[in-house]
C-alpha cells in the first residue's frame, strides 16, 4: 500500500460522511463509498474520547493502518473508506480489532 495514494484528503472526508454508507461493529463504525478510481482509499478517525493520550490514539491509528494495509488485497477496488475507533477500544487488544474489522468489511461487502 503507498501511502499517499492510498490516504483520504480533508473534502474526500465530508462527502465520505455525507453521502457514505455506514456498517457498525461492537467499537468500530465503518462508513465507505465508491470512488472513480481502481484504489482503494482510507481514513483513521481515533478520537480524543478513545484516548487523552496522544501515544495510545497514534499506537491505535498505526494498528488500523496495518490492517488494512493486509487486507488491501482482499477488498474489492475503487472504494473510499473510513475506520472510526468508538471511545470503549483502548482495552481492546490488536488481535480483536483486526476481528472486528474483518468482520466489518465482510458485512460491507468489501471482500472479493
């Protein structure tokens, strides 16, 4: 995954939130959308409700990043995807995230 192809911009995330279609898990919400391209883009929201901590929401953001970096192959192209940590997911180990999200883009549809 190249970073800077892959990466959602600030406008990508408005219209992503406006027009987007959202999947929630147990402490995930996924919103995507299609774009007009052949990649596939991404965006990591860790709020500051998940954590005062600015090393535990950027140690949670690489986490996500990583997951969808090894699930890239795997999902269909051309679609805009935002993964938002709900508050409850600091205790949340790396293991069952990667679960969690799994399970979330199964029930998208954004598999192959």
């Amino acid at each position: 995954m190249k970073a800077r192809q892959n990466r959602l911009k600030g406008a990508d995330f408005d219209n992503l939130f406006k027009k987007g279609k959202t999947t929630s898990g147990d402490f995930i919400l996924l919103k995507f959308k299609r774009n007009n391209l052949k990649i596939n883009r991404f965006g990591f929201i860790v709020g500051l409700k998940t954590s005062k901590k600015a090393t535990e929401r950027n140690k949670r953001r690489r986490q996500l990043k990583e997951i969808a970096k090894s699930n890239l192959i795997n999902l269909k192209p051309g679609f805009d995807i935002i993964i938002f940590l709900k508050p409850a997911t600091v205790k949340e180990k790396y293991q069952k995230t990667k679960e969690e999200v799994e399970k979330l883009f199964r029930k998208s549809g954004l598999y192959k």
